[in-house]
C-alpha cells in the first residue's frame, strides 16, 4: 500500500510538474505526454483542485461553435507553484524591504543589477555564441530552465515569445518589481535587441512572457551585465507589468 502510495504521489508530482511547464495545457495533451490514460489523469487533476493546487480555463473555441462543453486548459494556482520552490521568501521579502528603508530605492534597484548581471554572467557564452536572435532566445530559454525557470519558446508572428512558466522570486517580484524590471532589461542585452514584456507571474498571469522581435541585432557584449546603464533598452506594453 506504501509503495503505490509513494507512486501515486510521484505520478500526481509530474502531472503538476507537466502544468507547470506547458500550462494551461489540456487533460488529453497530459495523457499522452505522460503515457497515461486520460481518466488517470483526471483523477490526478481533482486532487490537485481539492488541495486547491490546480485550476482550469475554458479553451478557446475555434471555428464554429459546436454543441457541449468547452474543453478545458489545466494550470497550477500560486499554491500548485510553491510546491516547486518558493522559500525563504518571507525572508527575502523582510531582507529587501530592510534595504529599501535603510538606503532607499536605489539599492534595491542596484540589488536586482547584480542579480541580474550574476544570472547572465554564468550564461552568457551559450547565448551570446548563438549568431541569430532566435537561437539566442532558445540558449536563454535553456539558461533559464537550469536556474529553475521552466522556461521555453515559441514563435508568434515575425517574433519569438521567451515564457517562463516559473518564477522562483515571483512572490518577492510582486512587491520589488525592480527585480524584474532589471531581468527585462538584461534579456535585451544579452539577446541584442529590445524585448517587450507581456505578461508576469508576480502580477497574476499564469506565465512571464517576452516579446523578441526578429528584425534585427546588435552585438550583446560587456554592457549585458550591467543592463539598466547600456545595451539596448528593455521596453514594456500595456498590456503587463515587467515581472
């Protein structure tokens, strides 16, 4: 009974792993991912809505509406995120607002450039030594998933959107949003071009994503480590706030 328990409970930590990667993500798209039958997999999913870990969305219809039910995107809550590493936020939170009132906004602000410039310094060969934007952002988006970002790419237009589907300071974002104000800026530098941030997690969206253009380049050298000085300037839409 232990030993089916513990394998129950591994099954149920990938499918929330699976939402947390490729989400909002439909139960059959689980299934197959998984190599597991779709009923399994709603079972799976009930569990993690009754701990309150999980949620859906309707997907969109396409093409004429037909009868019945929208079928339905599977995604984690912030309490589905946690299990996949939130701590010591409560004392990073505690630790940046001691910064924040004892020197002001400007340390915080140059708290999150050395963040961002040791983030990049450790990457900075895979994505500078690609030539095109795109295989650059691809390089980021494996830099990000080994620093703990789920993160992956996707075309959409003439751009490449860079999606984090983790954010292990998102709950610390929410209220320093230089944290990501910063990030933003150093993806532009690294990439050599100027980013659009879209959407956030630390401000209620199920993923982070980034706009790269693909229009053109310019080089991504020393100044990436120091993105809010030089380098291209990292620009925001309207429709988010830089996580």
């Amino acid at each position: 009974m232990k030993n089916e328990q513990q394998a129950e409970g591994r099954t149920r930590h990938g499918v929330a792993r699976l939402l947390l990667e490729q989400g909002p993500i439909a139960t059959t798209a689980v299934a197959e991912t998984l190599g597991l039958s779709p009923a399994a997999v709603r079972r799976h999913l009930d569990v993690l809505v009754a701990n309150g870990e999980a949620e859906f969305r309707d997907a969109p219809r396409r093409g004429q509406r037909g009868r019945g039910r929208p079928a339905k995107l599977w995604l984690l809550t912030e309490t589905g995120r946690a299990r996949f590493g939130h701590a010591y936020d409560d004392l990073a939170i505690e630790a940046i607002r001691f910064v924040a009132e004892a020197a002001g906004d400007d340390a915080v602000r140059a708290f999150a450039e050395r963040r961002a410039a040791t983030l990049v310094d450790r990457h900075r060969t895979a994505v500078t030594g690609e030539e095109e934007v795109v295989d650059r952002a691809k390089a980021l988006a494996a830099a990000l998933t080994r620093e703990g970002y789920a993160a992956s790419t996707r075309r959409v237009g003439t751009g490449e959107q860079l999606c984090q589907h983790h954010c292990p300071v998102a709950h610390v974002a929410a209220e320093f949003p230089q944290l990501c104000e910063v990030e933003t800026a150093a993806f532009a530098a690294l990439l050599g071009t100027h980013v659009q941030r879209l959407a956030t997690i630390a401000r209620g969206d199920a993923v982070c994503t980034t706009h790269v253009p693909l229009g053109g380049t310019e080089p991504a050298g020393p100044s990436a480590t120091e993105p809010t000085m030089s380098g291209p300037r990292a620009t925001t839409t309207t429709e988010g706030t830089p996580s």
